[in-house]
C-alpha cells in the first residue's frame, strides 16, 4: 500500500480515470477552470493519520485517461483503485458548495467570482494578465489564464461582488483565507501606476479585512525595489501572505518557459521581493512558488534551499500540462522523482526550524504541502523535535487565528 503522501504525489504525476460507477458531478465539485487553469482536476480529500489530505487531481488532460489509478463508486463512498496491485484506498469526493451557483447583488454566479482550491478561496482579481496581450504573447507556457478569464470566470471583479463571494465561502464553507492574485499589469509604467498588480489588489484587502476577516493572501508579478513600499502598503492593509511564482531555478529554463516575465521584471525581481517581504513578515509568511517536472530536480532542490534560506516556504506545484496551454503536449513528472523532491524539501525545512502547516484549516489541493511530506524520511531525533515544536505552535496560534477570524471593520474609512 502507498502511504498518503505517496498516494498524493502519484496522482499528481499520473492522474486518474473515473468509472462510470461514479456520479462526481453530482456528488462532487465541478471541475473549475479559472486562473492558471491548475484547478482543472476533481478535488479529493485523501484520508491520512496525522490531517486529512486535499489533492486537485488531473482527470481530463489526455496522461490521466492512461493512469492506472481509477476512482469506483463503493457503496456509498469513494475509493480509488491501484489497477497496477489491487490496492485500495478510500477516499472522499467533497461536495461543492451550494453557494457556487448563487448570484451576487450584481447577479453574478459566484463561482465566476471565485473558487475554492482545498480549503482556501482564490479570486483572480483583475482582468486577463498582460503577457497574454504584449506582442509575441510572452504568457508563461503552463499558463491558461488567458483564456479563462472573462470565460470561465469574470473579466473583472467587483469589491462587493468578492465580498459576498468571501463571505459565503467562510460562513458556508468555514475558509478562512482569501488568497488573490492578478498576472502582470504594467508594473514599470509609470503613468500607468494604478494598474499594477499589487495596487490593484489593494481595495480588495482592505474590504476583506474590514468585513470579512481571516487571512489574506497576494500574489502578483513582483515590483522594483524602488517600488517595495508597495508591499509594505499591503501589509498596512491587511495583508498576511505574499507568494512569489518563480517557478523554475535555472535562468535559462526561467527565460524559455515564462518569457514575459524574463523580459519584463527578470528572475531577480522575483527573489528581491521574496527576501524583503519574508523579512517584513517574519518566517513561513511568505512563499516561493516554483514548478516541478520541467527543469532537472537538482535545480528544483537549489530553488527549495533559496527559498528556505530566505524564510519563505517553498510552495512546490507538480507540473501539470494543462489543457490549451503552450505545454499540454509535455508529459508530466515521473513519482519517483517527485518523492525525491519533496523529501528533500521536508528536510530544508526541518534544517532550519521553519514553521510550517500552523493555521489549522487551509488545505491547499493544487500542491503537496511542506507537513505532508514528513511521512517521505525517516523519523530522526531531530526531525520529532521539529514536529513537537510544530505542534507546540499550532495549540499557541489558535487564539490568534480566533482575532484574526474576526473582520476589523471601518471599511468607509479605509477604501
Ligand atoms: S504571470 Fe504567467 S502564470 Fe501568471 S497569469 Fe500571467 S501568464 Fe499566467
């Protein structure tokens, strides 16, 4: 038998079939194709001893019709079968939440507003990313955002519109972070100023902080440092957690796979802005988001130290060749390679102490999270001593989550 994590990382790379047993839409969540398109998988919730695992799995790109893993209907449950050993494994398919199809005051559904990925809401708060739109389209080549936007989910979204939207998701679905993200907008234009990534997602934070609560979450192509006060202005209003998408260590494979940003900010934006803010909000506040499968893995383990060495925590995402993107031709990442990788990060972060998997409820289905890993290594004395720690955290950060839950109010003054 695999163990959970294991079980997680082969699904990632080899995808699943669905039988026709199974009534997924129905008893599940609809198969959301929105921001980068990363989501376009049936979400699972895999049992596992120390927390429950949610995992987006691939199932209508063309490797998963070859996956030896199926999903069966058995008696009232789910199970995925191992074709390949006989193997078994229970699991839950998550019903979607009634709230998807319920309109906004404005009469949006708000599933076009946003979705959740596990746990956690994610809202693409601007319109279509501009390397869609420049000359020669330098979009990122995993990328499907461009053709998302304004299709499958709104072209723009309104404040009000992502406020009801959070506020269903955390009085229906318990969410308690709203995580953002926007592409690139003309960050090196001056005149153009208001249309930056992060000053787009500025109102956003402070509606959600005034009147919805929880944790916030940006993430937006990276300013000049002569810009950094950018990100202090967002941590003013409310913001708990920015995430930097690098996603490949190798400048080459950086400059081939997501031109626009090369030619636009370059890969060092990314790791200046990933230093300053992990400085400003102090350790696993911050993430480095890189992608595993199209460069060699020891360039994907430099990218873990980086990461780690700068305090941020290393969001590892198993590439997946999505449907209309440039790369939906490539196959993905063989398991073995993938549990080398992510052993190798659950030892970065046990190496130097980082705090990891605190805030209960956020499970984020789109990667393997840091914690998961553990089961891939050997327990050491050293390694129980983080987990203790760990632990000692999670009981500590529950008042605190409590505060945090609570939204801070005053909008009128703030907007
Ligand atoms: S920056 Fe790249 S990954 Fe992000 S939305 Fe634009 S093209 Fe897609």
């Amino acid at each position: 038998m695999l163990k959970p994590v294991e079980l997680e990382i082969e699904l990632f790379c080899l995808g699943m079939r669905v039988d026709e047993s199974c009534r997924v839409d129905e008893d599940g969540r609809r198969i959301s194709r929105t921001r980068a398109g990363l989501g376009s998988g049936l979400e699972l919730v895999l049992p596992s001893p120390k927390k429950k695992i949610w995992i987006n799995v691939p199932v209508v790109e063309p490797f998963a019709a070859k996956s030896p893993f199926l999903l069966v209907k058995s008696g009232s449950g789910y199970a995925v079968s191992d074709t390949r050993t006989g193997d078994h494994y229970p699991v839950e398919v998550p019903k979607e939440p009634g709230w998807y199809s319920w309109k906004t005051t404005s009469g949006t559904e708000m599933s076009r507003v946003g979705v959740l990925q596990g746990t956690y809401l994610g809202i693409y708060v601007s319109n279509a990313c501009l390397y869609w739109n420049l000359p020669a389209s330098p979009a990122c080549a995993f990328c499907t955002t461009g053709r998302n936007v304004g299709e499958a989910e709104e072209s723009r979204k309104l404040v009000e519109d992502v406020i009801e939207v959070a506020k269903a998701a955390r009085d229906h679905s318990g969410s308690i972070f709203t995580h953002l993200n926007t592409g690139y907008h003309f960050e090196d234009v001056d005149k153009l100023e208001s249309l930056h990534g992060l000053r787009q997602c500025e109102p956003f934070v402070k509606a959600i902080r005034a009147e919805v609560g929880g944790f916030i979450g940006v993430q937006a192509v990276p300013v000049p440092r002569r810009k950094f006060k950018e990100y202090d202005d967002l941590i003013a209003a409310g913001t708990d957690h920015f995430s930097f998408c690098y996603e490949f260590e190798d400048p080459e494979v950086f400059a081939s796979l997501c031109p626009g940003k090369a030619l636009t900010v370059g890969q060092p934006a990314f790791f200046e802005a990933m230093e300053y803010t992990a400085k400003k909000l102090g350790p696993g506040k911050v993430s480095g988001e890189i992608i595993a499968g199209p460069e060699p893995i020891d360039a994907t383990k430099r990218a873990i130290d980086r990461i780690v060495n700068a305090g941020a925590f290393p969001t590892v995402c198993i590439f997946r060749p999505t449907l209309g993107s440039a790369m939906e031709h490539i196959d993905p990442p063989k398991p073995d390679e993938m549990k080398e990788v992510f052993a190798y990060l659950w030892r970065a972060v046990t190496r130097v102490g980082l705090p990891v998997g605190i805030l209960p409820g956020i499970q984020v289905s789109l990667v393997v999270q840091p914690e998961e890993a553990a089961e891939l290594v050997p327990q050491t004395l050293g390694t129980r001593l983080y987990e203790t720690k760990l632990a000692a955290l999670r009981a500590l950060a529950r008042p605190y989550v409590a505060w945090k839950r609570r939204p801070r109010g005053g909008r009128a003054a703030t907007v």
